[in-house]
C-alpha cells in the first residue's frame, strides 16, 4: 500500500481572507512593541511637526515608529530592507496593516526625527532587553553601530514586562535594605558586566551551569585529594546573596541560573541617580571607561569611581583600564576618589597606578589562586607577596610612602588623552 499525503490546496480560495495578524503568534516580539507604542509613548514632539495640513497625509507615527523598533530588534536596519519586510514578513506586515510605506519614506522618517526618536528606541529596547526579549548591543539609530537580536527566550506580553520590572525593583530595594542593615558602608554597582559574554577558553573547557560531570572530573578529583577533602567537609560553594531570590532549592546551579537571568544589561543613568538617591552612605561606580561617563557620574554625586574593564574578560574590545585611568583622574580631580581594578598582578602594578593617580587598586585573581592552591593561608601569602614587591619598587623609585607615587615621572605613551 502506498503511502498517502495530506492534500497541497494551493488552489484553494478562501471565502474570508484571514487578517495578517491571524498569523503572528501572541506572544510575538511585534506584538508587544506595538503595545508599547501604542500605549505608553509619548510622540507628541514627532506629531507637532506636522503642522501644515498641506499636500498628502503622512504616514501615522505610531506605525513608522513601531516598524523601525521593530526592524533594530530584528536585524533589519536598512530602509530598504524595512520596506521589503513590510510586504513579505507577516510580523512586519501586521506593524503596517496593509499599507506599507517605501524605503525614501522610511529613510526620511528617520532623518527627519532621529532626535526626537533617540530616547524611544533605547527606552523601548532597554526595556525589551530587561524582559529578555532582545538582547541589546551598541545603539545607533543610523543603523551603522546597533546590535539587538531577537531572544529565544518566550516572549512575554507588555503588563507581564511591566509586572517583571516592578518585581525586580523590588528586589533591588530589598537588597538595599539587607545592606543597610548589614550595616556595609559602601554601595558598588558595576557596570562593566552587562551581561554573560563568550569565552571561548570556558567553551573548550565545558565550563557552564549547570556544571556537567565526566570523566575526566572524575581523574581531576581523584589527582586532587586535598581539594576533594575540603570539599566534602564544607560542600559545594554557592552566592549566598542570591539564595533569596531562586525558585525553589537554593542549589549552586540555581544561584547561577539566577545571576545569569538577573544581569540582563547594565544600569542605565536614571537607575544610578535613583541608587545614588536612595543609598545614603559612600556609592562608587565600578565599571567607568571613559572621562565623559566620569563626569556624568560625578555630577551625580557619587564618592567614588573604580576604572575598570572586568579584568578583560567580558568585552575584547574595551581599552585596558590603565590607558584610560589618567584622563579619567583628570576628570575626576578632587571630587571623587578614582581607583582601578582590572590587570592589577603585582606589588609593581599597584604603584604604576598610583603614580596615574589611582587612590587604590583592585585585584582578585590572583587571591583566588592562592585560597584554591592552600586555602586560606594562600591568600594571605598573595597579600604579603604583594606588599613586600610594593616595598621593593618603592625603594627603585625613590619613594618612602605611596602617597609621594604621584612625584613619580610618568612616560606612559599609551594612555588615552582627549583630543
């Protein structure tokens, strides 16, 4: 007996044309950025433009504003490219319910606005990128720099991104409280972390949450006896400050889980003023790259500004941190503390920042080889090595304190200086 198929009705008329948005599923990326401009953008200085009732009417601003968003978030930058979307994608033909507008309108649209356009799209794509709908790089509306692809994550509807953000600020806000009352002195949000990048060293490695086991963990743990000891004494490590917030079993993959689907971005500048506003004891930025975000911070009112680059581990392209420490301590002055972080692996190190003009630099890597290598006495040998290297090129140099690093003369042609 042959195999049968299910029929091909090509030919087959439908007596009632189905509308375009029968066939964009619900919970559609489109979907929810329609909501959102339909619902709570303000484009009222896009709409006063068009005073003159003269010549055809434009195309609504609603729906131009919408495709373009929509366009970034998909890849799609051109206006060329926008146009042919518009007849051939149903996600973009239900944005223009028929009436689709040419790529000289679109590219006008743009031009004509990109001003007033600015804040919407990175407002909406912020939003977007929080939800874990996008995933959000560098943002230029000339299409030139921005990077948004749509997430595989289920995409979820406007009241649930909306219902999600207030829940994360009620997160932030108890964390804010648990530190107060922990009685910390310092509030330090870092911001040059934005997210999880690729490694291709962890990639090679299988480093990943959750961790998987094989055989050669297996050989790793039996060659490692100390190390499987301490283990079984004390258990696996976890972030106990995210213990909290997981669903379910506080666990290390759990605690993992939950970092990753926290840090969706970095802060924007009105979560920074709103923490500066609400932390009342000392509040240091770690993450600052460059002199003009320096500026804009202090004028925020922080105390402190860490330059740092995460210890080149999360963006290849981010300059190294001790280029860009010497502008930055000019920007800075006296008006807030500048330190840096990132790179930091020696007593030597320590003092060419503070010959820049760094108050105090961070390391972390390095004590967290000598805690795995003999636990808690391998960090403090770290700590005395790094001490006892700072002497010694205190002593090549010619000074008797740190706080003279600055009488040091500097020949550091591969700092970054301001045009």
């Amino acid at each position: 007996m042959s195999k049968s198929f299910r029929g091909w009705k090509i030919d087959e008329v439908q007596l009632l044309p189905a509308s375009v948005q029968d066939y964009v599923p619900s919970g559609h990326l489109s979907r929810l950025i329609v909501s959102v401009v339909r619902e709570s953008l303000d484009l009222s200085a896009i709409e006063a433009s068009y005073a003159s009732g003269l010549g055809q009417p434009p195309f609504d601003p609603r729906l131009m504003t919408a495709l373009l968003l929509h366009g970034y978030a998909s890849g799609l930058y051109s206006s060329r490219r926008l146009a042919r979307a518009s007849v051939e994608r149903a996600d973009f033909m239900m944005i223009v319910a028929g009436d689709p507008p040419d790529f000289r309108t679109i590219s006008e649209f743009r031009r004509r606005h990109l001003e007033a356009l600015a804040g919407l799209f990175v407002q909406v794509l912020r939003l977007a990128e929080v939800a874990g709908l996008v995933k959000l790089g560098h943002v230029a509306l000339d299409g030139t720099k921005i990077k948004a692809n749509a997430s595989k994550h289920k995409a979820m509807s406007y009241e649930r991104m909306k219902a999600d953000e207030q829940r994360l600020q009620r997160e932030i806000e108890e964390l804010l409280k648990r530190a107060d009352a922990a009685g910390a002195l310092v509030l330090v949000p870092t911001i040059d972390s934005a997210g999880k990048s690729k490694r291709p060293r962890d990639i090679k490695n299988g480093v990943k949450v959750p961790f998987k086991i094989g055989p050669k963990t297996f050989f790793q743990v039996a060659t490692s006896p100390a190390w499987a000891m301490a283990l079984r004494k004390t258990g696996m490590l976890r972030t106990e400050n995210i213990v909290p917030y997981t669903e379910g079993r506080a666990t290390r993959d759990s605690t993992a889980q939950t970092m990753q689907v926290k840090a969706r971005g970095s802060h924007t500048w009105d979560e920074l003023a709103r923490l500066r506003d609400r932390w009342k004891r000392a509040f240091v930025v770690k993450g600052v790259l460059h002199p003009e975000d320096a500026e804009r911070l202090v004028s925020l009112g922080v105390d402190g500004l860490i330059v740092s680059n995460h210890g080149g581990r999360h963006f290849d392209g981010a300059p190294a941190s001790v280029d860009m420490l010497p502008a930055i301590v000019a920007v800075a002055g006296t008006r807030a503390t500048v330190m840096i972080d990132s790179g930091i692996r020696s007593g030597l190190d320590i003092l060419r920042a503070a010959a820049l003009g760094a108050r105090a630099a961070f390391a972390g890597r390095p004590f967290l080889y000598g805690l795995g290598a003999l636990g808690e006495p391998g960090a403090r040998h770290v700590m005395e090595m790094f001490a006892d290297e700072l002497r010694t090129e205190m002593k090549h140099v010619g000074i008797q304190s740190l706080a003279d690093a600055h009488k040091i003369t500097v020949r550091h042609p591969g700092a970054w200086l301001p045009v």
